[in-house]
C-alpha cells in the first residue's frame, strides 16, 4: 500500500505546475535551503498526522513553512492569453 501510495503521489506531483515562491532579499542558494527544509518538514509532519507519504498534507505544510517560517509569496500565476 505504501507503495502505491508513493507512485501516486510522483504522479500528482510532476503533472502539477509547482508554485514560484519569491523572496525580496534571498538568493537561489537560500531558496535551496529553505525549501529542503520544509520539504523533510512537511514530510515529518504528514506523519505526524498519521499519514505518511500523503503529498496533499505535505503540500499544505510545505507551503506554510515557505511563507510564514521563511517569509516567501507566490509569484502571481501568468494570464493566458
């Protein structure tokens, strides 16, 4: 079950448009930082919850920590055309 449960999760990640977190003051070296740190969070964290592997816990916690622990924004998402 785990098993599926991490296919799945590659599969609904890599179709999925990633997000473009900014930061005013950081570079690309510390984005990389940040952003492991709250990828190995937010994978502690769903299981915490008890679902371990769950990426749409992991998603939620991941961006939370990007934008309220580290202070990072969406880039707003481009207009079609």
């Amino acid at each position: 079950m785990k098993l599926i449960l991490a296919a799945l999760s590659l599969v609904l990640t890599g179709c999925a448009a990633q997000p473009i977190y900014n930061h005013p003051t950081k570079n690309q070296a510390d984005f990389a930082r940040d952003s492991y740190e709250c990828e190995q969070s937010a994978w502690q964290h769903a299981a915490n919850m008890g679902a371990p592997g769950n990426p749409l816990i992991a998603r939620d916690a991941y961006h939370d920590c990007m934008t309220r622990k580290h202070g990072y924004t969406l880039a707003p998402k481009p207009t079609k055309t």
